[in-house]
C-alpha cells in the first residue's frame, strides 16, 4: 500500500457514507464517548451540520484521491478553543498516517485563526490514542471520570 501521496482537503458532501462506515466501525464504537454506532439518519443529520459549519474545521486526509480519514476541529462557543476527534478508516491504521495528518490539519487550523488551543478527549483505557497525543505534543490536563483530556496550544 503506497502511502507517500497523503494529502488533506476540506470535506465534501461525498464523503458522507465513508464516514458513516468509519464511524460504525468495531473498534471506533469501543473507544468513543457513546460506546456505540450510528444510525444513518443520525448520521445523516450531525453531517449536514458539519458540512455547513463555518466556525469549524474540518479535514479529510487521501491517498492518491482515495479518502482514508477525517479530523475535526470543533471550535467551543466563538473561543479559539477546538475539541479535536480523529478518525482513520480502518483500513490505514497503524501505518504511521495518523501523525502525519494531525500535523497537516494542524497546519490549516493555524493559518485559519492565527492563535488557539486544541482538547483532545481520550478514553482512559485507549492507550494508543493517549500515546499519539503525548507524542504529539498534546499535554495531559486533566481526568474527569475515565475521560483524560490532552491540551495543546497553537501559535
């Protein structure tokens, strides 16, 4: 599998069923705060409102065209405060791409608001997304239940 081609855009309507798919995947619904899937009109609905949004930003990363993953940035309010949540089609994990795509996204969301600060929320038993964070210059915050949230400032 060639993954030297990763690239990042914005989202588009076509991209709705891939992420329906990646959001019921198995191990998506174990780690995320709902511990369940979607169903498609649910799906549905939360994507109109992405796909309008003008205060967040969202990225789908590709390979050779193909989309393999989304991030997005939901601004808190009208603060430059940004929830982040990451998903890579199952396909593509553990292939380093994770990384290479958060620096990417990163990038854009700098350029967009100049200044901000990034929450990551991870599952406390979801150890390899706590590691990505860490290694990604994310630093632990704090614990609230079994939620531990990662912060990172942008400048």
């Amino acid at each position: 599998m060639e993954t030297n081609e990763l690239s990042v855009r914005g989202l588009q309507k076509s991209d709705m069923y891939e992420i329906y798919r990646w959001r019921n995947d198995p191990f998506t619904i174990k780690y995320s705060e709902t511990g369940r899937g979607v169903v498609l009109k649910e799906h549905k609905e939360w994507f109109e409102k992405l796909i309008q949004s003008n205060k967040d930003l969202i990225q789908i990363a590709e390979i050779n065209g193909k989309p393999i993953g989304i991030i997005l940035f939901i601004r808190e309010n009208e603060s430059d405060s940004f929830d982040i949540s990451i998903n890579i089609s199952p396909e593509y994990r553990k292939l380093g791409l994770g990384r290479r795509f958060l620096n990417l996204s990163e990038a854009r969301l700098i350029e967009k608001v100049s200044k901000c600060i990034i929450r990551a929320k991870v599952l406390e038993e979801n150890k390899n997304s706590s590691q990505f964070f860490i290694k990604s210059n994310y630093k632990f915050l704090q614990k609230i239940n079994n939620i531990l949230i990662y912060e990172k400032t942008l400048v």
